[in-house]
C-alpha cells in the first residue's frame, strides 16, 4: 500500500508559477505510474497528468498541456507537478496517486493541496 502526502500548493496570482510535491511511503513507489488529479470545487475529481515508473513518458490533459510538467524522483518516492502560466480555472485541490496504464486512479487519496489562482 502505499501512502501519499501532497505538498506545495498556496495563493498565486494569475500568469504565475507553483511546484507541488507529493512524497509517498511504500516499497514499490518506482514501480507505479503516477498521476496528478484535481477536485474544483462543486466538480468531480479530474485527471491532470501522468507519468510512467520510469518518468520517461509523460501525459497531460488538454487543458494543461503546455503548461504544467510532471516528473518524479524514485530515489526521493516523489513525484512533482510544475504549474507555469496558472489560470484562475487552476484553482482546484490536487491530489496525486498510482494510476494504472489507463490512468486510472489506484488506492487511497491523500488530504491534497490547495491550489488558489486569483484573477
């Protein structure tokens, strides 16, 4: 099983920039593809991005394609999301999970961050 603990997410103004962190406990973490999530409020959870065990291949929604960039370090079991040019449609709590090669959710979610982008 492994654990997932969501860092890094804050207040930003519209055009700027967040990292968020997401550390997970657990043996297997290099062996899981990961992914990125986000819940706005009033909408279902939707997928962000997902990277392979590897970090080598990489998948992104259409809407942040461009913009955000996610990559893991297996020796740190982290996984990272970079947020350029942030909307204020951003403003979500982010989640981060193993995903299967269909980039579905696996296990439990983590509390998740909080992500604010004003206008």
């Amino acid at each position: 099983q492994v654990q997932l603990v969501e860092s890094g997410g804050g207040l930003v103004q519209a055009g700027g920039s967040l990292r968020l962190s997401c550390a997970a406990s657990g043996r297997f973490f290099s062996t899981y593809a990961m992914g990125w999530f986000r819940q706005a409020p009033g909408k279902e959870r939707e997928f962000v991005a997902a990277a392979s065990w590897s970090g080598g291949s990489t998948y992104y929604a259409d809407s942040v394609k461009g913009r955000f960039t996610i990559s893991r370090d297996n020796a740190k079991n982290t996984v990272y999301l970079q947020m350029n040019s942030l909307k204020p449609e951003d403003t979500a709590v982010y989640y981060c999970n193993a995903v299967t090669t269909s980039y579905f959710p696996i296990g439990s979610w983590g509390q998740g961050t909080q992500v604010t982008v004003s206008s």
